[in-house]
C-alpha cells in the first residue's frame, strides 16, 4: 500500500514572523497524524523551518532546483545547497514556473535528473491549462509533460520521483475537478510509469494538487491512485493542513 504524502507548497509567501507562528501551529498539532508529511518554502527560510522542524517528521523541500552542478549561474540554487539545509524534496515543474519562468517540458526533464543525481526526491508536476482542457486535451498534455521526464529517467529512478497532477485551472481558483476525473488522470500517469517500470504500480506516489481543502480531501483521497496532495492556499493555515493531513492519515 502507498503512504499518503500531503506537501505543502508555501510559493511565494510567508516572513520571518509568520512562518514562526505557521510553523508552530503544525508542530503543536502533529499527534496521531500517521502520514508522511512536507513543506515545500521559499529558499531564505530553509534554515529557519530545518530549525523549527527539528525532532518531528515533518519533511522539508524547496520549490526549485537549477539543472546545473555548481557554478557561474547567478541567482541558481544547487541540490548541494538544498542538502546542506536539510532539504528531502523538491518541487520541479510546477506550472507557475513553466509560466512565468518559461520552464519547457526538456529544462524540466533534466532538473528532475540533476535533482536525483543530487540526492533529492523531485516533486514533478503536470498539468493541462483551461485551454487545454476545454479543448480535449487532457491527457495529450499531461502524458507529454510525463514522457518527457521518463525519457531521460533510467528504468530503476521511476521509483524515485513523487509526481503531482495539478490542472491549472484548478491552483488557486476554488474549482477541483471531480474525484473520478482526477483518478482517471493518475491512473492514466501511473499506466505511463508502468510501461517504463512495473513496480511504479506501488513505488510512485501521485499526489493531487489544485484547491485541495480540509472540506474536498477526503473524497479525493480516497480514490485508488490519489496518493497525496500538494497543497498551496491550505497550507498557509497550520489548522487546515494539519486537517488535510489527518484525513489522509485515515486513509492509511
Ligand atoms: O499549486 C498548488 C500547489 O502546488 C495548489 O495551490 P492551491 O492549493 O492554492 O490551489
């Protein structure tokens, strides 16, 4: 059976003083949650929630990683440096990036590379935009952004990515799409991971990301091939999180 993972993606918010109450409160409610857990931040915090996460199982990630080594790449952030603060995941190819940073589905292939060859879990996210969608246009999308990645991957790393389907349309916006359209979407990602590696039928954990909320959660998280969710908005607020997280900790 997999584990459930709910991530949660803080973006481009958060302060010194907020991240401290944030933090705090999903501290101080972590007992009988029984789900692996993470919070992805922004890069200048990454020492302060290594320090404040100390002694509890609440993993830590970013939210970027440069598919280069080290070097003349200013304003780059290395795996290296993601290790040194503590870091398990990364986010990679989240649609915010692909958008507004122009991040192709080929940058995104080899960040998740450079991230594994690092060390890191990579979190790589899919995702059709509205346009995509209404036109029919779901699975084209999504199952490119996918095969691009498995492209490069060798056969054993499939079981070493998370990947999260986030529709665009969905971040942010209050909308989810139902519970089944979501499934279908996973199953068909797990039938692409599959083709490249079987095991990826228990190793690849896909998690759901797009308005998840302590009142839609359960019900997405009880379809067979919803193994988490990457959460933005609720993850700002320590009780709604810590919500999410509870529901999946029923879910096993
Ligand atoms: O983009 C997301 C997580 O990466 C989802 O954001 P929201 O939960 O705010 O819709």
């Amino acid at each position: 059976m997999r584990r459930k993972l709910i991530v949660g993606n803080w973006k481009m918010n958060g302060s010194l003083a907020m991240n401290a109450e944030l933090l705090s409160g999903i501290r101080e409610g972590l007992a009988g949650i029984d789900c692996d857990l993470a919070i992805c931040v922004p890069f200048p915090y990454l020492p302060q929630c290594q320090a404040a996460l100390e002694g509890t199982d609440v993993a830590l990630g970013a939210q970027d990683v440069s598919a280069h080594a080290v070097g003349a790449y200013t304003g780059q952030i290395s795996t290296r440096m993601l290790l040194d603060f503590g870091c398990k995941y990364v986010i990679v190819g989240h649609s915010e990036r692909r958008e507004y940073c122009n991040e192709s589905d080929e940058l995104v292939a080899n960040k998740v590379q450079r991230a594994l060859a690092g060390g890191l879990t990579p979190i790589v996210c899919v995702g059709e935009s509205l346009y995509d969608k209404e036109e029919g246009r779901t699975a084209e999308v999504v199952g490119r952004q996918i095969n691009t990645v498995l492209s490069v991957l060798e056969e054993r790393e499939v079981c070493d990515i998370v990947v999260a389907y986030e529709p665009v349309w969905a971040i942010g916006t209050g909308k989810t799409p139902s519970p089944l359209a979501v499934e279908e979407v996973h199953a068909m990602l797990r039938e692409q991971m599959i083709r490249k590696n079987p095991d990826a039928i228990e190793c690849v954990r896909i998690l759901y990301g797009g308005s998840m909320k302590p009142g839609n959660a359960e019900e997405l998280l009880h379809m067979p091939d919803i193994d988490g969710g990457l959460i933005g908005g609720a993850a700002l607020k320590a009780s709604d999180f810590l919500a999410i997280a509870r529901q999946a900790s029923k879910l096993g």
